[in-house]
C-alpha cells in the first residue's frame, strides 16, 4: 500500500504501472556505483560516451544482425526522448505521421508537438491489434513522414511477425519518401519462441530509412536510469543530436556506465523474469476470459493485456451510473473496486482498457478478483 492509500484508508491495487517490478540486476547495480566512485559524474558527448556507443554498437549486430558506425548511434535520456528528438529533427508544420494503434499515449502528442498531423490507423482485437498492408496504403499521402510501429506493443502486447513486417515494407516500398520508426524497447519480452524481428534486419533495403529504436529500461529493469538508445541513417542521427544538444545535452553519465554493463553483461537474470511474465500473464488472461462479456487476445510480448470491454459499455453499476465509455468502466474499477487500470481511449482504440501484469502474483490475483466481482454487478 502507498502513503496515499494509507491516508485515504484505501486498498488500491494497481494494474496500470509500465514498469518492471523486478529490481535492476545487482551487476549493473554495481557498475553504477563503480561510475560514482571513479568519478565518472562529468559531462559527455551529446550523442553518448563512446563505451556504451561501442555497446550499442555490439548489441545491435549480436542481436539484430544490424551494422552501425559510430556516427549511426544517439543515445537519449530514455528512448521515449529519441522518438520526440527524430520527430522534432525531422517533422514540419502539416507533416503526417501514420500511427499504428492501439499505441503508447505520447506517439500522437509527440507528433502534435512537432506541429505534424498524426494519422490514426486501427488495428482492431481480431486482426491481433495489427495493422494490415491495405489500411497502410490507404494512410499514406504525399504529406507523410513517418509509420511509428512499437513491436512488442504498449499496450496490446502484439508482436509483428518477419512476414507482417515485410507485407508492411512492400507498400513502403511504393512510397519512398516515408521512414519507419521501430520502436523495439520491449524486445526482449517476448513468449513466442521465435527470434526477435526488427524492419531494418528483415528487410535490409529498409536500412537506409530506418530508426530503430530500444533502450535498457524494460529488459534489464532500469526504468529510472533514462537510458534509451537508436541506431539509423547518420545524417538523421546528425538531425536528432542536434535537437538534443539544444535541449538535454546528454543523459546521466553514470547511467551511460551502467549501460554498458547491462548490454555486455551476462542475462541470465532474464529467463526467470521472462518465465515470471508469462505466469501472471496466464493468471490474468484466465481470469478475464471468466468475464462475460470480456474479449481478450494472449499477448505474445511485453508485459500487458488489452481486453475488449465493448459488450460491458451501456450497463448501470450498482449506484445507478451508466458504464457509457471505457473511460468509465476505469473509473469504475477504481472507485468501485479499488483496481488502477488504463482506458484504451488513451491508446487511441476506445472499447478497451489495459492490465499491466508488471506485479506480483498476489497482487494480480487480487486485482482479478476484484475485476470480476465489480463486472458481475454491471447491470
């Protein structure tokens, strides 16, 4: 329970944090402290240190089979800030930005704040909340600047496929002024089996129009470090450092340290992290598909679920109340049953509402319990 709970005198289980509840692994722990006691606690170069350059740099070929020189590298503060800096860098005022839905709720603001107009593109629960190559090229103007794509999703947990990801660079094939944002910061939380694919390795000749984006803040639990990172062509790279060094200058330098030991460090911490997701992720599908009403995919990554609450929209809670939106059945569960969850509204796809299973089995099991004792008394 939070201090705020514990003044208000309420129980408040919360399912809608983003982060992982897992601590930083106590290697990289270390190497942060090791940074402050050497002394690494000055400025750097506003694209990054050249050690965790060097990281990057290893990790994107070991791990993506992606080649990158130095100058094809930026690191941000977090890579919530390289996905503003490339839009800043590269969007001008009435440029469109298609933006594959359900979404993180800052891709259309960032765009907004960049003067660009974003372009909303559904993927509905029974297309996997993906979009198709046909609603793609029917997005597309002259005006377009970019396809934003976060795979694993925040907040569906969906995983574009190799074959998906090449059917969507077909159609962007037919239209080369249009780059693609790959947002990969959920790359390592994945349950299909299957390697991980990114548009730039699957479809080399996308390369060059390319930002691939990731970070150490999901995998590795280091959420409050704000290390995010990018690999991409080098004259956009040349574009985002500028916008950086006019804004943040660079992210912590002790954070940078730390880094370099997360990517180059054993992962043996992952797999029980992995396994543990895929347990409360189980736990929480189970239990919403007890709901009537309730429509729910198994996410193949990340670390939440996206139910389809449509069927509830129009019933009455217990005090007379009309459940009209998702907004309102959130605002339910929080009032009612004491349960933080997220509006798909803010995902830019009403009709839905998002559960992180970021927590502890005890807390998940709670968080349903309450769930399906509130949605029984909908009427």
């Amino acid at each position: 329970m939070s201090a705020a709970e514990a003044r208000s005198g309420r129980s408040i289980v919360s399912l809608a944090q983003g982060e992982p509840d897992f601590d930083t692994p106590v290697h990289v722990r270390d190497a942060g402290k090791a940074a402050i006691d050497r002394g690494t606690t000055r400025y750097t170069d506003v694209p990054g240190t050249r050690e965790l350059t060097q990281a990057i740099i290893r990790k994107f070929q070991r791990d993506n089979g992606l080649t990158f020189e130095a100058n094809q590298i930026t690191i941000g503060v977090g890579s919530k800030q390289v996905l503003y800096n490339a839009l800043q860098a590269t969007v001008d005022a009435g440029d469109e930005v298609v933006v594959a839905v359900p979404a993180w709720v800052s891709y259309p603001e960032m765009v907004r704040l960049a003067e660009g107009v974003p372009i909303i593109v559904p993927g509905k629960i029974d297309a996997g909340f993906k979009i198709t190559p046909e609603q793609l090229e029917r997005a597309i103007t002259p005006k377009t600047k970019w396809l934003m794509l976060n795979s694993p999703s925040n907040p569906s947990g969906a995983v574009y496929s190799a074959e998906e990801l090449k059917a969507l660079a077909v159609v962007l094939g037919r239209h080369p002024h249009v780059w693609f944002m790959s947002d990969d910061i959920y790359e390592k939380i994945l349950y299909t089996g299957k390697p991980f694919p990114t548009m730039a390795a699957v479809v080399p000749e996308m390369a060059s129009r390319c930002l691939t984006i990731n970070g150490v803040s999901k995998a590795f639990a280091m959420t409050g470090w704000r290390v995010g990172y990018a690999g991409g062509p080098a004259e956009l790279i040349r574009g985002i450092n500028l916008v950086q060094g006019q804004s943040v200058s660079h992210t912590s330098s002790i954070s940078q340290a730390a880094a370099v030991t997360a990517l180059d460090g054993p992962m043996d911490f992952l797999p029980p992290f992995i396994e543990a997701y895929r347990r409360r992720r189980d736990l929480v599908v189970k239990a919403m598909r007890e709901i009537p009403g309730v429509k729910v995919m198994v996410p193949d990554g990340a670390f939440y679920v996206f139910p389809n609450c449509e069927a509830l929209l129009g019933r009455k809670s217990p005090s007379g109340k009309t459940i009209a939106t998702d907004l309102d059945l959130c605002m339910y569960f929080l009032e009612d049953a004491g349960v933080a969850t997220v509006p798909g509204a803010a995902f830019e796809l009403p009709g839905h509402f998002r559960i992180s299973y970021a927590a502890s089995d005890a807390t998940l099991t709670e968080g349903m319990k309450r769930l399906q004792d509130a949605c029984s008394r909908l009427a």
